[in-house]
C-alpha cells in the first residue's frame, strides 16, 4: 500500500480529515525551506504537496509565483530540490510527498529519468499541472513504472466526459480545483464548488483533495464537510510566513502554528 492510500484509510478509520500543505521547494532559501517543511509536519501536516519552482506557473498566482522567483534566486534546481526532498524524507519517513510540477520540469531530463530520480528521493505522487489528460500517458506510464501515484485535476468546468478518462488514469488522491482561475487566497468557498465535490463523490472512491483558494480552518471544514477527503492550502500559508521574511526560526514556528491551526479546525466539535 502507497503512503497516500495509507494515510486516506487511517484518516476514514479515524473519520478525520487530510490537511495538506504546500510549499515551494527552496524558498526563501534551502535550509530556511527544509526547517519550514520539518516544522510543518511537526504540526501536523498529514502530508505535503511541493512545488519545483519554475520561471513560467501558469496555474500559480502572485503569491506561488513570488516564491518561484525567491527560490530560483537562491539557486534551487530540480535536482537540489530532489535533495531536500530526501532529506525531508529521511526525517518523516510515514509522511507521503507529493509534487507539483510543470512538464518542462520532467521532459527535460526525460520523463522516466524524472520519475526515477523522484521515486528515489522518496516522493509518492506527481501532478503536472500543465498536461491534459489526452498527454499524460507517457508520465503515467513512468509514475507506474516506478511506482508513484499520477493526480490529476478536476474542475468546476470539467464535462462528464472528461471526468471519466481523468478517473481512469488518477490515482492517490484526485485534485479538486475549488476555483475558476490561478491559486491564490480566496475569502469563501463557492456553493459550485461544494456542488463539484458532492458530483465527483458519487463518481469515484478515489480521495477528494480540495486545493485552490482554500485559507482558513472554516473554508477546510466546509470542504470536508461536503464530502471532500482533505484540503490543501497553499498561497495563504507562505503569505503567512513571508511575514516572517528573514528570520528563519520565526518562518518554521509560523509553519507549525498555522498548520496546526488548520488541524485543530477540523476536528469535530465535541
């Protein structure tokens, strides 16, 4: 059994909820990075979503696209971030990875290189966020290969007809995209959204992530509420945590206050 699918079924024994953060791999710098992503698991972090930064994140909004840049800086590459990935799974070695990527990322060192070089430093998952599901059959051929799940995203626009070559070939978790447009905070959950996660749940038992907009412990509840198996939040935990730009131990005690404050906002009121 995958890491993922572990995790899913001692949270549904449990009937608990996934919190998901994510991060981008080398911001502000590596050693600042590794610290925030120990502090986040120690927090509570059921498992973490990380990005290789890249100079083009067409799904990203300003805040992601402003850790890209902070990362690319620092001289993080794919390969360096592979490397802290390893070191991050030396520390948890439970705790499932997955990674946020953009094709020119995996077809530059050839997909099953990638998946190879990934599966090594210890992900579980991929999603490329930048290939339909018409083109992912070389990156799901290479993520079975090598034994990683292939998560694909499911939208409010997305036709039934899709949805069912998406479900034939996703597999870890299916990645609920809550909003029209880039990641970003959002200020409320859209009633489509709830909508979305209730149709996809009469569709698949795959786990439902909620990503895309989610920033708060309520916006989590909501979710999950509906049907959705876990939430993952991204833009509104490092904008968080740039308040704390340049002192590394404030950015990791941040880490941990806001993912457990995402954890404790799910638990049920007693």
């Amino acid at each position: 059994m995958t890491r993922f699918a572990s995790m899913f079924e001692r949270l549904r024994g449990e009937k608990k909820k996934a919190i998901i953060p994510f991060f981008v791999l080398g911001d502000p710098d590596e050693e600042t990075s590794f610290e925030v992503l120990k502090a986040a698991i120690d927090g509570g972090a059921d498992a973490l979503e990380l990005g290789l930064a890249f100079s083009d994140p067409i799904a990203d909004g300003p805040t992601v696209q402003a850790a890209d840049v902070r990362a690319l800086a620092s001289g993080m590459n794919t390969g360096k971030a592979l490397a802290l990935v390893k070191r991050v799974r030396a520390y948890s070695p439970k705790t499932p990875i997955g990674l946020l990527v953009y094709y020119n990322l995996v077809f530059q060192p050839g997909v099953d290189a990638f998946c190879a070089a990934a599966k090594e430093a210890g992900v579980d998952a991929v999603l490329a966020a930048d290939v339909p599901v018409e083109e992912i059959t070389p990156l799901k051929e290479a993520c079975v290969k090598h034994g990683l799940d292939t998560v694909m995203l499911a939208a409010l626009t997305t036709p039934e007809e899709r949805l069912e070559r998406i479900l034939k070939v996703a597999s870890g978790y299916l990645y609920v995209v809550s909003v029209l447009g880039v990641t970003g905070a959002r200020k409320d959950v859209q009633d489509e959204t709830l909508e979305l996660i209730v149709r996809l749940r009469k569709r698949t038992q795959l786990p439902l992530v909620v990503g895309f907009g989610i920033s708060t412990p309520q916006q989590a509840r909501r979710v999950c509420d509906a049907g959705a198996d876990g939430a993952i939040v991204g833009s509104a935990l490092i904008k968080a945590l740039q308040e704390h730009a340049g002192d590394a131990e404030a950015r990791a005690a941040e880490a941990k206050r806001f993912v457990a404050g995402l954890k404790n906002g799910l638990r049920p009121a007693e």
